[in-house]
C-alpha cells in the first residue's frame, strides 16, 4: 500500500489499481477508502484508481493530537490531497463523495492540480439542507474529542451534523459497527469544520473554471438530493446528473461508473452545461 508524507507529517495511505489517467477520490464523514471501493473497480481497466485513507482513518496516521482537534483547518487535508496527487504523477480528476465532494472543491478553489471535478451529494446548505448547519459543531466535537469522549462525539455528529433519527443513533450504539466509529472519532471534527456555517458555494467556487458534474440519485435522502440539484447553479462550469439505485446516500457502483466514465470522457474544452 502505497505512503506519503503530508506537510505536517501525516502519513497518508491510498490504495492504487487500474492503468489510464488518475482519478482519485475523497470520502466523506465515518468514511475511509473502503467506501468507494466499488465504483473504482468498476473504472480501474481505463483509470488509474486512486483511493487514499484520509487522515485519521484506515491505515493512515494523522499528526494533529486530539488535545489539537479544535486547531484543525481545511488546508490539512488539501495538502493531504496534494501529496497524494504529486505522488501519482502529478494531476488528477477527483471524485468527492458527500463532504469529501466540499473538500475537493474547496481544493481546487486552493489551486490544487484538479482536473476535472465529480462531487456526489456533497451537502452544501442549499435546497432542502438550506439552514442545516449547526452552529459551533466543529467546536463542540472538538471539546469532547479533548475531553476524552469518541462516542459522544460519533453521537453528536450523526444527529446533528448529518441529521439521523435518534432511534436509529441509538441503533447504531447497540452495533458492532460502533467501536469502528469511536475509533475514528476525530475526524468527525474535520468533516464538521469542512461543513462549517454558512456553508455555501463561496465567490471563488462560483468563478472556478473546471468541468464539473454533481450526481445524486432521487432514492437518497431527499435534502442531500435537493441541495445537489441546486449547486451547479452556483458554479461557473457543472451540470446535474441522477442516477439509479442510491438510496440512503450511498453510492449505486455501476450507474455512477456510467456517468463518470462518459464525464470523464468528453473534451475538456467543451463546456459542461
């Protein structure tokens, strides 16, 4: 498994298959490489496919302590990215899924070396999540985190940061997918600061010159489909595309690999909407 070493010193693991141009791609919160998985080997015979573990998650380290998670800023993991994008030649499409598609974009605001952007569900405050930020979320996370207190903090993220019901929270306690969350605890305050209020499109994302296609599926969440519909109105040069078989916010493999694959495909001098 291939390493790099970010500006900080975090380590930062992906995994690399398939041959042809990169694409890379960003998960989102409680999310590690695994989470795309599927779509990437459904490109991996035409595209270089590279999945990373962001900081904090899977089989990479992460140099801020948890004493410092309320220190966190989003250039950490663009850097990460960074790294990761020099370390497999250079540049690279990225495919980012929910805040990992915020993350990206935020990236190539900050003169990453993006070349085309795919963004899925990413839930900006917009459409039906117009409002849904919680105020001092990444704050409050990081105060538990120092506290000592991973499981209240995975509590707090998924009612308030991604909007379950409490009885299914409380179902989730009772899993054994949970001490896998508490282990990854922190990084739930970096997906909250990624998502920090107002959390909308900013000036700069909106003059941004870079092919961009948003995806979602009308079986998701209907705020996370609806603020997907509404932000390519905000970018400079994005279409909306749907797809079948994305229920719950997941990720339908071989119909969004349809999609990326003809994305990826066209003339990057034609014009996307």
């Amino acid at each position: 498994m291939p390493r790099v070493i970010s500006a900080d010193g975090t380590t930062i693991a992906y995994h690399r298959a398939g041959s042809g141009p990169a694409l890379v791609f960003l998960p989102g919160a409680f999310n590690d490489s695994g989470t795309c998985a599927p779509l990437a080997e459904q490109l991996s015979d035409r595209y270089t496919v590279v999945r990373p573990d962001r900081r904090g998650r899977g089989a990479s380290t992460d140099a801020i302590a948890p004493a410092g998670a309320g220190a966190y800023e989003v250039q950490r993991e663009i850097e990460d990215l960074d790294a990761v994008i020099t370390d497999i030649g250079g540049a690279a499409a990225v495919f980012g899924f929910s805040s990992g598609g915020i993350l990206a974009l935020r990236a190539a605001v900050a003169g990453s070396r993006i070349t085309r952007l795919a963004l899925y569900e990413p839930p900006f405050a917009l459409g039906g999540l117009s409002g849904h930020t919680p105020q001092r979320l990444p704050e409050r996370l990081a105060d538990l985190i120092a506290r000592g207190e991973p499981g209240a903090a995975v509590e707090l993220m998924q009612l308030e940061g991604i909007g379950l019901p409490p009885d299914v929270v409380e179902q989730v306690k009772h899993s054994p997918v949970w001490p896998q969350l508490e282990a990854i605890a922190q990084t739930v305050v970096y997906d909250a600061a990624i998502c920090r209020p107002p959390n909308l499109p900013t000036p700069a994302m909106a003059r941004l010159d870079l092919a961009t296609l948003v995806i979602s599926s009308p079986d998701s969440w209907p705020g996370v489909r609806s603020a997907a519909r509404a932000l390519p109105a905000e970018l400079a040069r994005a279409r909306y595309v749907e797809v079948p078989g994305g229920a719950d916010h997941g990720i339908p493999a071989e119909a969004t690999a349809k999609v990326l694959d003809a994305f990826l495909a066209e003339d990057p001098a034609s014009r996307v909407r």
